[in-house]
C-alpha cells in the first residue's frame, strides 16, 4: 500500500458504460484494461481469526509505506486452516491472466520457510506452468487421468502458493521442486472470487495483481499503480452523489471530512465489520479525532442513501 497517496475516491464514476467505485471490501475489484491490483488488507478479514495487518517503509518507493497482511496463528500445511479472506472480483476482459502478489518472508532468514500461503481462484482453469507443462490442484487433478497434480501440498482446489524471497518483490510458484507460475482462465466477463488462507506464519503479502497476458510483468509490477476500483452495479447512472474528501489520509490523529451533506450521520468500523464508532455532522465540513484508535486500517461511512459513501483511513 502506498501511502503517498493521499486521497482515495469512493465514488461512482460512469466510465465505459461500467460503475466504478474504490472497495470498502464488499464489492468486487474491477479489472481494467487488463489489469487488477488489490491491496491485501482491503480484505475483510475473518472475525477472531489471527490475520494481521503490519506496516514498514517501503525500501523500493522512497517516502512510502507498506501495508501488509500476515497469518500469526499455527500453521496450517495439509488443510485450511479456516480463516479464508475472499476478495470478490469483476473481469470485464476475458481472457488468461497470470497470478502475482508482492511478499517477502516476514520471520527467520530462510527463504523456504514462512513463505506460502493458500490459494484458490475461481476461473474456468486455474494452474501452475512450466514450459508448456501444467500442474493442477486436488481433487481437481485426480479427476482426469488427463491432468498433472501439483507437487507438494494442495487441497479442496487450493494450492501452495509460494515465493522465495527475503526482500519485497512479485512472485507467485506453486509445484514444490520445480516452480511453476500461477495462472487463470476466464472465459466470461463477470464476477469471480480470489480467495486466500493462512499456510504458514509471518508470510508478509503487500498486494496481489493479475494481469492480462498482452500486458508485461513490468507494467503490472508498478508500485506507483492505484489500487484498482470497484464495480457496483447500483450506483450505474448515478452521478448526483457529491464527492466528500478526507484529509490527512493516512493520518496519526485527526481527519477532515469536507463537501458532507448537512446533517450526515457517520460511521466508523474496523477491517473487521465491527462499528468503532458513529458521528452525527451539523457542518458540510467537520474534523474527526481517531487518534485514540490503534494503528491499521478502518472504514468510514455514510448512512445518506442519496449521498452514500465507504472511504478507507489509514491510522498510523
């Protein structure tokens, strides 16, 4: 996560006949032009599970910090271990798109430990590459004579999702052994899911993308690129809703909210769901103090049906 960016939009925009909106979580990631970028801990994460979310300066975007999403319970290498994250997402560009998110080990020195994660996407085919040669998750595999079975862990179509690397940077293998790159078909332009879950301890994931294959790992690997927006069908044609700013985000302390509707009735919650806390306005601008919250990411909103809005704050 970049936090340079100081300002994220919630809002719908009508663009290409397709309503856009920044994720609170809850609707789907739209793929554009083919590319998907999506934050790790944009994720709603599971209520009372060990998930995390760690920040650090980032080494590669002077100035810029990294927010990222790890597993501190026990590790998990034969089955789920229960605590899944979704991420719903919204293909409008058929086509193969190969799998990545930026990580590093986040505990020891060893580069084949605390390095894997589970993973599942929904696609019409979902595997593992080398040389022309796929691999496939179980039971997936075990179901035609015809495919190749991953080496190493897989379950429920899951794979072992893993990367080698001590210091931050894209790499998405699965097949122990012999790494294989991880990539997914999809036939139709509508909504899939992503969906990850703990493997093994302290493995730091920053963000994930997916990019078309006429697009280059180098345009997909650009830190500088924006999270991608949402797609919420509702709000097609809607463009009467005003956009409301927040300012600082991130932010050590105090917020302020300007272009609000009179009167507006604010919530806060956590990554979680849970309300943290709910604000009633009299101004179109007020300033919020969350300087008491603990470091992470939360969600702000508005109960205005004709002026709704979720923005994400970064509290630091």
């Amino acid at each position: 996560m970049k936090n340079r960016i100081t300002l994220i939009c919630f809002f719908c925009l009508t663009i290409g006949g397709f309503a856009q909106t920044t994720c609170d979580g809850l609707l789907p990631f739209e793929e554009q032009n083919g590319l998907l970028t999506i934050e790790m801990e944009s994720g709603i994460l599971p209520s009372g599970s060990d998930w995390q979310i760690g920040s650090e300066a980032d080494p590669d975007l002077t100035g810029s910090t990294i927010n990222y999403l790890y597993w501190t319970g026990s590790q998990s290498f034969n089955a789920l271990s229960g605590a899944p994250i979704v991420y719903n997402i919204k293909i409008n560009t058929p086509g193969t798109y190969k799998f990545e998110w930026r990580m590093r080990v986040g505990m020891g020195t060893r580069t084949g430990e605390h390095n894997d994660a589970w993973l599942k996407i929904d696609g019409e085919d979902f595997y593992g590459i080398k040389n022309g040669n796929k691999v496939y998750p179980k039971p997936l595999c075990n179901s035609d004579p015809a495919l190749t079975c991953a080496a190493g862990s897989s379950t429920q179509n899951f794979i072992k999702a893993f990367g080698n690397r001590l210091t931050w940077g894209f790499v998405t293998n699965t097949n122990d052994h012999d790494s294989h790159k991880v990539w997914v078909v999809f036939e139709e332009a509508k909504e899939y899911t992503i969906t990850v879950d703990a493997r093994s301890s302290y493995l730091f994931i920053d963000k994930m993308v997916l990019r078309r294959s006429n697009v280059s790992d180098a345009v997909s690997r650009n830190l500088n690129n924006p999270e991608s927006t949402c797609y919420d069908p509702l709000s097609i044609n809607d463009v009467s809703k005003r956009e409301a700013k927040i300012y600082p985000n991130p932010t050590t302390g105090k917020i302020e909210i300007s272009n609000l509707p009179v009167d507006s009735s604010l919530i806060i919650s956590n990554i979680s769901g849970a309300v943290i806390r709910k604000i009633n306005t009299k101004q179109s601008s007020e300033i919020i103090d969350i300087s008491d919250l603990g470091s992470g990411v939360y969600f702000i909103s508005s109960t205005d049906k004709s002026n709704y809005f979720v923005k994400k704050i970064i509290k630091i």
